[in-house]
C-alpha cells in the first residue's frame, strides 16, 4: 500500500478486519514484522512522534474521564495551549459537551472529540479511525468539514470505515481490503466507490 502525499484517502473494510490494527502498527503503537516507511523514511518513534498523529479511540480511556480531562492530558503531554485547544474544540462542537463524562458520550460526540484531538496534535500525516461511522447527521458533517479542512491545509488524512458510501462525501480515493491484501479502488466517483466496495468485501 502507497499513499501518494497529500490527500484524503479512505481506508473500507469490515468490522474486526484490521483497520484498527493497522493504524496501530503505522502510528508504532504495536510491532511491525514487515516495512512501514513515513515520508520516505523507516518509522521510529521520533518520526512517528513528528509525523503522525493518531489518538485511540476514547473506549479505552476511564469512564469517569471528563472530555475536557482527556483533552487536558494529551494537551499537557504535546505543550498545545489554551487557546489552541479553544479553537479546536469549538469548531468540531466539543465544547458544548467538553464537561460530560466520556462513559456518556454518544457515537457522535466520541468521534467529534476524536476527530478534534487529531487536528490538536497538527501532523502531515493524520489517521481517524471510523469517524463517519455510526454517526448523527450533525456530527458528520462536523465530522466532514473538519477533514476537508486537513485536506485544504495540505495534510495526508487517512480515514477507515465499515460503511464506504459515507466517505464519498471527503475522498473519491479508497483502499479496500481483499483477499488479505489492500488493494486500491480506480478513481472514478462515487458510483466506483459505493459499487468496488460492495463487490470486494460486501459479499
């Protein structure tokens, strides 16, 4: 798999596919048996820590964490101001909800709050995990035009999903997985998108 920089690409492939594992392995978070290279160079974790930026999924962070609280953490650990995280939060809406606990948030809210820490952390290169899945209408498109955004600002976004119509919305360049390989979708518009997906992995 090559990403051509820079771009928005959508990532399809069902649930429990390795999307997640993926990422995991890119952003150096899990070992890699094979060969990972970010911009031209092997990955390390200080080109990972200047390149890449990532931010599991609020699942695992502890239920009475506020959203607020989480954002705090990872803002203290990355030396990202106030006003910084001020401006982020606000254009995805996460200020309206910052100081509900995280065991509340809906799919919605969880992916906004996501989607913002990811533009907080400012890479070239930015992997969002389903954040268009699952989603209220309000928050997709939030969702979306804070990702359109990132392509503007000549950011490399990778965005996975189980549910690929939802991604012609920001890309019409998608890698769908098959038979244990990942294979590119030819660009085309969306009616390639929706039909290379349901004929590759929709069976």
């Amino acid at each position: 798999m090559t990403i051509p920089l820079p771009g928005i690409f959508g990532l399809a492939a069902p649930a429990g596919s390795g999307k997640t594992t993926l990422f995991n392995l890119i952003s150096g978070l899990l070992p890699s048996t094979g060969v990972i290279r970010l911009f031209d160079t092997p990955i390390t974790p200080a080109v990972v820590s200047q390149n890449v930026a990532y931010v599991p999924n609020t699942d695992n962070a502890a239920g009475m964490l506020r959203g607020s609280d989480y954002v705090a953490l990872i803002a203290a650990a990355q030396r990202i101001t106030r006003q910084q995280q001020t401006a982020v939060l606000h254009t995805l809406g996460v200020d309206d909800f910052a100081r509900q606990r995280l065991s509340r948030y809906t799919p919605g809210m969880r992916q906004r709050l996501q989607t913002a820490l990811v533009l907080l952390l400012d890479r070239p290169l930015n992997l969002l995990d389903e954040p268009l899945d699952d989603v209220d209408p309000a928050s997709l498109t939030t969702i979306c035009d804070a990702i359109s955004q990132l392509g503007r600002a000549g950011k490399t976004v990778i965005v996975s999903t189980s549910q690929p119509d939802r991604l012609v919305t920001v890309t019409n360049t998608m890698f769908v997985f098959a038979e244990q390989q990942i294979l590119e979708v030819p660009s085309g518009g969306t009616d390639d998108l929706t039909s290379a997906s349901d004929q590759r992995f929709f069976k």
